[in-house]
C-alpha cells in the first residue's frame, strides 16, 4: 500500500512516517524543504533514534519525495494512486496544501476511482482532520463536492510525541522520545478497512484530546511557568525540583479528578497514565527551553485552554482547583523579554486593575473564580 504525506519534519519522519512504515506502507514525503526531499529521494531511507539512555536507532525505508513547491504535478499524481493521505506541517500551513491535495482529488474522479480513503491531519489542534476538509472544499465544484463526500474520508486525530530540539550533519537524521500516542476518531472513517498497527482507533475522540490537553499540555506548561518562577532554564533540570515535581503532581491529580468524573476515565489507569507523563517531563535526554514551553501565555490563559477550562470545569463540579488556580497566579508573573506576549500581560498588569486584567485575558465573569486567581498572584 501507498500513503502520501505531507510535512517532511521531525514528527513527519520521526513519528507519521515510522507508523506507516510498520505498517508495510511505502511513503510519499511532500515538503517543500529541498534538501530533505532531495535526500529522500536519493536514499529512499532514514534513521530514527529514541531519545534514552539506549538510543536505540530504527531504520525506515521505501519512502521517498516531492517537493511541492516544483512539482505540483507529481504530488497530484501521487494522491491519485494513494491508499491513504496524512499531514503533520502544521495548522497553518493546511489552508496552503488544500488546493493541491483538492485537485489531486479530482484527479481520482476524473479517473473514475471509487476505492475510498481517508485524509487524516495529525496536527496539534483539536478537529484538524475536518478543518482541512473545509479549507479543500473550497477549491471544489459541485461535482467535485458530491464525490468528496462519497469517497474521502476526514477523520480527526490526536497525536503525542515530544521531538527533542536537535541539530544534525544528516538532514533525515531524527531523534524523537519512545512514547508515542495516535488516537483517530474511525467514525469519520471512509476507508474503515484500513486500520494501522500502533494506532489506537476511538468512536469519541473527545475524551482522549482532553486528556491530553489537561495532562501533557497543562502539565508540560506548569513545569514551565513554575521552573521559570524557580530560575530555572530547561524542562529536565526544573523536574529535579522536588517542590516543581509536587506542583506538577498536584496539577495533574486535579485534572485527572475531572476527567474521570468526565469521561469516566479508571482511576488506576489514568494514575499510570500521569506517571507516564512525569517519566516523559523527566526525560535528560530531551532538552526543552522553558521559554519555548512557556511562550504565548496569554494564548494558554484562554477560557478554554489548558489552565482555565479544566479549573472551571472542575469549579463548577465542586473538585479541588488549588493546584490549578496557583499556577495561574505564576502565569501572571511571567516575564519573558523575549516574548511578545509576556511583555503584552505585563504591560495590561501595570496599565489595569489585576481583576479587569484576569477577565479580559481569561475571559472568566465567576467572580469567586477572579478573586481566587487574584490571591494566587499576590502570593507570589
């Protein structure tokens, strides 16, 4: 079988592309990075290395490349003959690829092709896979709206995987942590014959996105915010901290309380699930900046992002919020010279009453819910 997928990255080559690969299929890499491609095509191989004391190297072969920027043709060429089309290139970058994967679309129509499949965006956003379709839509006449909606499939997924920041001499060389999670939603599912080994398969994909979110998210950017309270610079070296390790804890016990109560998640599992997390957080050989993990906090300060919508959530159902609520108060102390949106919450702090700050950045009204962040701030 063929798949074609575009985003030729780390988590392109370094997760997408080892899933299929286990799963006998031959990949199409489309990027429009022109040393990787030419690279791919060259040696229609690479090596994957997992970032642990073992560095234990996979090697990944019958793949190969196009690059999109060049030649359009041989990518609509390739999606004709493909079995199934992934993209791991990133949320905004989708809308730019829609009229290509779109005429590739057509291309199967105008061979008369009715074998289904699916398009699956492994992208850090929640409905990707179905925003993608709306973007190529838009580049489709009725007919080819009516055969879309007969043969191509677009289930959403959610993807984990830390890829380490790295640099290397080979431009296919990557090095990705050992845990991997892809969960896609086999309701949207066109070509539901098709299921990969390593892929877990869900009828609601909601309760494993938020489990995510309220976990690797949530608890990632709490070992950020509070390591940087501590003066500390990477992610490993803040989870030496018994007093960040705590707060982690903390954090993810409430948020593991909601989403049991939620989704109805077994506490024994989920509890083994954080653990996982911790260990991955704890990871020395993978070396995070905590200004990269903490950047943008106004972006993670949103109603219903990973600090205020598990804290509301859990509020309105009566759970423990402490954890939550006092790394909040150290979000607002963040103050990263180097980030616009640190030097922006700064700025609302010294122009603004901290109340009207906290509703306007949080977008929260409860004001037994702002004067609890309120507190939190003070104390630190």
């Amino acid at each position: 079988m063929r798949a074609v997928h575009f985003g030729a990255g780390n988590i392109g080559r370094g997760f997408i592309g080892e899933v299929l690969f286990n799963n006998d299929i031959a990949v199409t890499f489309v990027d429009m990075n022109a040393a990787v491609i030419t690279a791919l095509q060259e040696r229609r191989s690479y090596e994957i290395e997992l970032a642990d004391k073992d560095k234990k190297q996979i090697h990944i072969s019958n793949v190969t490349g196009i690059n999109n920027g060049d030649d359009a043709r041989s990518v609509i060429e390739a999606i004709v003959e493909t079995d199934l089309i992934t993209t791991a290139i990133g949320p905004n970058v989708l809308p730019h690829i829609a009229q290509l994967v779109a005429e590739g679309i057509l291309a199967r129509k105008d061979q008369g092709i009715t074998q289904p499949i699916d398009i699956i965006a492994c992208e850090n956003m929640i409905g990707g896979s179905q925003f993608f379709k709306e973007e190529i839509l838009k580049h489709l006449n009725d007919d080819g709206k009516s055969y879309l909606d007969r043969y191509i499939g677009f289930p959403n997924a959610a993807v984990d995987r830390i890829v380490p920041m790295q640099s290397h001499e080979d431009p296919l060389f990557v090095s990705v942590e050992p845990f991997s999670e892809w969960v896609v939603d086999q309701t949207q599912m066109k070509h539901s014959e098709l299921k990969l080994e390593g892929v877990l398969y869900v009828e609601d994909l909601e309760p494993y996105i938020e489990r995510k979110l309220f976990s690797v998210n949530t608890g990632h950017a709490t070992v950020a915010y509070t390591g940087y309270y501590h003066d500390y610079e990477t992610i490993d070296q803040a989870m030496e901290d018994e007093k960040i390790l705590n707060q982690l804890r903390a954090v993810l016990n409430e948020t593991g309380q909601l989403l049991e109560a939620k989704w109805g998640f077994e506490h024994d599992t989920h509890q083994e699930y954080i653990e996982k997390i911790i260990g991955r957080f704890q990871n020395e050989h993978i070396s995070d900046d905590i200004t990269r993990v903490a950047r943008t906090p106004i972006r993670k300060l949103g109603y219903d992002e990973r600090f205020v919508r598990p804290m509301r959530e859990a509020y309105e159902q009566n759970l423990s919020i402490d954890a939550l609520v006092d790394t909040i108060g150290m979000i607002f102390h963040y103050d990263d010279a180097n980030d616009p949106q640190a030097v922006e919450l700064q700025s609302l702090l010294d122009e603004k009453s901290v109340e009207d700050v906290i509703q306007e950045v949080t977008g929260l009204s409860d004001d037994s819910l702002i004067q609890k962040i309120v507190t939190a701030i003070e104390k630190y």
